[in-house]
C-alpha cells in the first residue's frame, strides 16, 4: 500500500516489506508521504520534520 | 603469562555442546598466574560456589561505611570513570556513563544483573554466578547504592540449573550482613540468543514477551516498572565490586591505557583446555592458547565476539592480541569475550551454514526483513554447501545481506549477516570448492561450533 503511495521513496523487498529512502522529501512528495504513513496498518512509517542542526 | 583459569571447566560445559571435549583437567599447576591476576577469579573454587565468609576473606569487607552518604555513592561512579570500565556485554559502553545517566533519569531507579548469556560459545557468566556469586552480588548492591536504587534483579536463563541454584543461596546468605542491602530478586528468563538484549530483558521484566522492542525510550529512560533502569552484564559488576574496594588506579594496572583492566575469555576449539579465562586487555592470543595447553590441531580460524563476531584467518592470529584496538584492523572485536578456534579439519563452509540457520531460528519473529532474509539466507549457505551454485549463490547471499542489514528492531539480523558475510570473505577458497565440487570429505565430520542441544525458538508467541 505505502508503496504505491510513494513510489518515488518506498520500494518492497522480495518478501512484500517496505524498503524505505529515508533521505529529505521535497516539498511536493511531502503529502504523498504523509498518505503513505497515514495508510500504514501497524503505524510503521513516520513523516519527521527536518530537526535544525545547531 | 598473563591468565588465569576457571578451573570448573567440566562442570561448566553446556550439556551435549561439543564445547565439553571431554573433562578437563586442572591446568593451573603448570600455568604461573601473572603478576596481578587473578583478580575476578581470585580463589575460584574447585567446587561449588564461594561462600560469603570465604569471599570476604579473599577479597575484603564490601566498602559500605558511606553508603547512606550521597557523596560517597557518587564517589563510586567517579572512581568507575576513573578506572575506565567499560561494558561486558559485548558492546564495551562506558559503565560510570551509563550509571550517570541512570542515576540523573526521572523515578527510583531499578538494577537488573544481565546473566542471560544467550551467546553458545559463551560460558563467563555462568562460570560467575556457578562460582563467584557473590562478586557479582556485591557489584549489584554496589551500582544499587550508587545510583540511588533500592532494588536489583538478577536475571538467569532457564536452563542455568546450578546457577540459579547458587545464585539464590548467595542472595539467602547475603541477608546476615549488616546494613541496609538492596532487595536482590532473583529471576529466569526463556532462552533465547535475543533475550539478553537490553531492551527484551526489560520487556519480559514487564510481563511481556522476551523479545526486543523499538528503543527508544532506552532502558536507562524507561525501563522496568516505566523506571530508570541500569541493565549490567554480570562480569560488569563482578569488576565493580573490586574497583570499590581496590580503586581506579589499581584496575589500571593491568591492560591498556585505553582499555584497562582484565577481562573474562570463553575461549573454546581443538585445545586441551578449553574454558574460561581471565586475562589482561592487550595480552596476546598466544599466551591465552599457550595457558589453555595449546592446539592439538592446526587452526583454520578464529571468530571473535560469538555468533554475531566476525572471523579471523589462522594466519594472523600468532600476530593477535586481545583487545578493541588490536582486533579493529580485522574488523573484529571480543564481544562478551568470546574467542572459538575452527580447526582445519573441519568443514568452514558447514560450520558457517549450521550456526547460520540456527541464528535465524533465533529471531524474535518481529521483523519481516529478518524472518525472511535470515532464513533465506541459511537456505542459500546451505545449498551453497550442497554445491552447484557456482557464483549465483555468493551473489544471492551479498543480496541479501543488503537487504537485511539496518531493517530489524534489534541487533540481530545485522549480527548475524556480519557472521555470514565475514565467513564469505574469510573461507572463499572453502566455498568455491564447494561451488565447484558440492560437499567434502570435512562436511561429514561431526560439528565443532558449538550450538544449544535443544535449539529453541526465542519466544513462544
């Protein structure tokens, strides 16, 4: 489900697990992301603000 | 020399492990001890536990004049820090770090001794509660103090039988010494390889399954009962018992500037004397073998660190000595200070394929990345071992230890692949044969690593 989402970021590996890129999203990926998380059955997948570096 | 030897080594031998290579005899005779050891294995009996009179004895009162003194608790953390002791569970964490952090956390604090020992080619911790409880006792009441903890638990595995047992009439015998103690209880868990992970330990102490869980919160934030929580290997404390008696300067004596003190070494394989032994950081692998009354067959490699270690080739190891700065080069490390010598007679590529399938046998059952890939790969080592493979097969297996790598709640898979993927560096010449030619003549001979006798799932969900 979180893979057809965001396919640009979430792949499965061969046994249907989501391999995630867990690099920065642009902005425009950001509410597909947000779906993707939303749509997850065990709350797996988080969308994180980017935490300032001090 | 610069070891010194558990002498209970037939009684210490897990049951039907091709670790017990029949009883041992007592090597201590012939071995001179070095200058400052032993030090936890001072007067290990030859039989039974070490009483509480006999402890005290040999190793002095227990400091406890300042322990109602907040000063003098903290006082011990600093002495830790000082004497630079790190972790012996295997991941070497500064010990006064992580006390710190527990004694500065929200709620009373709470101890739990990590005796678990879940590694199979692991015997110290065992060999500690079997023969020295009361080092490891005094280490608990010791942290307990100085963190501000009113009570400890010492957690066992099921199947530690004389461990619990001697354990328990320690903690009995404990009751007559004046002052206030801690509360010691003593508790098992399920075997498992993962049970003793930090974070499964405190979830079965919560009433949960022993399985890993996503940190954080940690242990040390929120552990058991939601407290702060200090979760110490047993040979950890066993060294806290003595730095608060002897000093930091005094454990520097021995071992490294950057890694100091002794240290306790499961050292099993073709020897005479396998078993475990007490030596400084930095001392050679030589001198440890040499103590253990040498090899009786030439030796193909060593893995360091258990079954989530990493192998090193035979042809090093006159070169080794037994520390983290030492091992790093090879990519390896002590672990819970574990050292297996493979003999050249037996068959890597076997061996490799057996403990790889029971590590994935060992899995919690959480993580599908784990569940699948661990068992994937097992299936290929084992049809690798079966020959006609050819490069297929290492490619399917560097596939998927990508793919498992990172993707677990816990350490294991990641363990695991570094014991598989190091095994694929270290015995390529052994497994090309098999590519080429399927089984040899080693592959029926009977297995040297050892294993548990009754491979168990870590959990019965």
């Amino acid at each position: 489900m979180c893979a057809e989402l965001l396919p640009e970021r979430i792949t499965l590996d061969e046994w249907g697990y989501p391999i995630v890129d867990d690099r920065p999203l642009s902005p425009e990926l950001v509410s597909h992301a947000q779906r993707a998380a939303l749509a997850c059955p065990t709350f797996a997948l988080l969308v994180e603000r980017e935490r300032r570096r001090a | 020399m610069i070891v010194s030897e558990a002498t209970q080594t037939a009684e210490l031998t897990r049951s039907g492990t091709p670790l017990s290579g029949g009883g041992a005899g007592d090597p201590t005779s012939e071995t001179v001890p070095a200058p400052g050891l032993p030090r936890l294995l001072e007067g290990v009996p030859a039989q039974g536990a070490m009483s509480l009179d006999r402890h005290l004895e040999t190793h002095g009162e227990l400091p406890t004049a300042k322990r109602r003194d907040r000063r003098g608790a903290s006082a011990l953390i600093d002495q830790i820090e000082q004497a630079g002791l790190g972790g012996r569970g295997g991941a070497n964490f500064p010990m006064a770090r992580k006390m710190r952090t527990v004694a500065s956390g929200r709620g009373k604090p709470i101890v739990v001794v990590n005796a678990t020992e879940g590694e199979p080619a692991s015997l110290k911790d065992r060999t500690l509660l079997e023969t020295l409880p009361h080092l490891v006792l005094d280490g608990a009441a010791l942290a307990a103090r100085a963190i501000g903890a009113e009570e400890a638990i010492l957690c066992v595995c099921e199947s530690a039988g004389a461990g619990y047992e001697r354990a328990a009439r320690a903690i009995a015998e404990r009751e007559q010494l004046p002052g206030h103690w801690p509360r010691i209880a003593l508790t098992a868990a399920p075997e498992g390889y993962v049970v003793g992970q930090e974070s499964a330990l405190v979830n079965h102490l919560n009433g949960g399954p022993a399985t890993p869980t996503f940190t954080p919160p940690m242990p040390f934030e929120r552990g058991v009962r939601r407290r702060p929580t200090l979760v110490n290997n047993a040979e950890t404390l066993a060294h806290v018992a003595l730095i608060a008696r002897h000093g930091a300067r005094w454990f520097r004596e021995l071992g490294l500037e950057d890694q100091p003190g002794s240290t306790l070494v499961t050292l099993s394989g073709p020897l005479a004397y396998p078993g475990v032994y007490e030596v400084e950081f930095g001392a050679s692998l030589s001198s440890l073998v040499e103590a253990a009354g040498g090899t009786s067959t030439r030796v193909r490699a060593a893995l360091f660190g258990g079954y989530a270690g990493t192998w090193v080739d035979g042809g090093a190891l006159s070169r080794l000595a037994l520390s983290s700065a030492h091992l790093a080069p090879y990519g390896a490390s002590l672990g819970a200070g574990v050292v297996l010598l493979l003999s050249e007679e037996a068959c890597p590529v076997a061996e490799t394929a057996r403990v790889t399938r029971w590590l994935a046998g060992q899995s919690a059952g959480q993580c599908g990345p784990c569940v699948h890939g661990l068992d994937a790969l097992a299936g290929t080592l084992e049809q690798i071992a079966l020959g006609g493979q050819g490069r297929r097969g290492t490619e399917r297996v560097e596939r998927l230890a990508a793919l498992v790598s990172r993707r677990g709640a816990c350490a294991h898979p990641d363990g695991a692949v570094r014991f598989a993927m190091s095994a694929m560096e270290v015995f390529a010449n052994e497994l090309a044969d098999h590519a080429r030619h399927g089984r040899c003549e080693a592959c029926a001979r009977p297995s040297e690593l050892p294993l548990p006798a009754r491979p168990r799932p870590a959990t019965a969900v």
